[in-house]
C-alpha cells in the first residue's frame, strides 16, 4: 500500500488542527493488519476526536475505505498526550457531557412504573 493511509490520515489531521506541526504518524504492520498510531498536541485533541468521539469515527471510516481499496484492514490509534488532564472515561462519566439526567422524563404510555430514566442501564 506504499503509505498512502498514513499520508492520508496525516493530511486530514493536519487539515483539522490548530498545531500541524505536531502531527506524527507510526505505521505498523502485523498479522492482524495495519496500525497507524496518531501523535498530536494536547491542545488539539477535542479537533480530533470531535463532540462523542464523531470526528475520530469518520476519520476511521474513511481509513477503513483506503485499506479496503487495498485489501489490507487498516486502524487508527489516537496516542493521548502526557499531562491532557483527561483521566479514564468511566462508563458513568460519559453522562456528564451536557445530557440531562432527569428522572421527570415522561414514562411509556403515560403510566408511572415506578422506574426512573437513571436506572435502565444499556
């Protein structure tokens, strides 16, 4: 595949982010297909990976389609940069991102089953 999918996702980065000169790219090639490891500036990081993870999704998309086109199964691996200050992501702190948690939300059919929104758990 001579690298077009690094220089591809290196292109599309670059094109997002406030610090291009910080973009790196690692490619690694195994058994299971090809890696590509993104290194960028800790300030760019919300660009990247967009509002619940979107912007990194399509990127991966639209790289999944490159490999395909080479018959090779290609992922991207964003790198965190040391000191983001984002620690782990909880599956209980992926509610603190704006939505409303309110146990007032109407139930189905207008009946009260005792059940609040809070408590169904996917």
């Amino acid at each position: 595949m001579t690298e077009q999918d690094q220089q591809f996702v290196e292109f599309i980065v670059k094109a997002l982010v406030d610090h291009p000169d910080d973009v790196k790219t690692e490619r690694i090639v195994d058994q299971m297909g090809v890696l590509i490891t993104l290194h960028l500036n800790q300030q760019d990081m919300g660009q990247v990976i967009g509002r619940q993870g979107q912007t990194a999704k399509a990127i991966r998309t639209l790289l999944r389609v490159v490999g395909a086109k080479h018959k090779a199964r290609v992922n991207l691996k964003i790198n965190e940069p040391e000191g983001s200050g984002r620690g782990p992501m909880s599956h209980e702190g992926s509610r603190d991102m704006g939505h409303s948690t309110s146990s007032e939300a109407p139930t189905s059919h207008g009946t009260d089953n005792g059940l609040d929104m809070d408590e169904f758990k996917l």
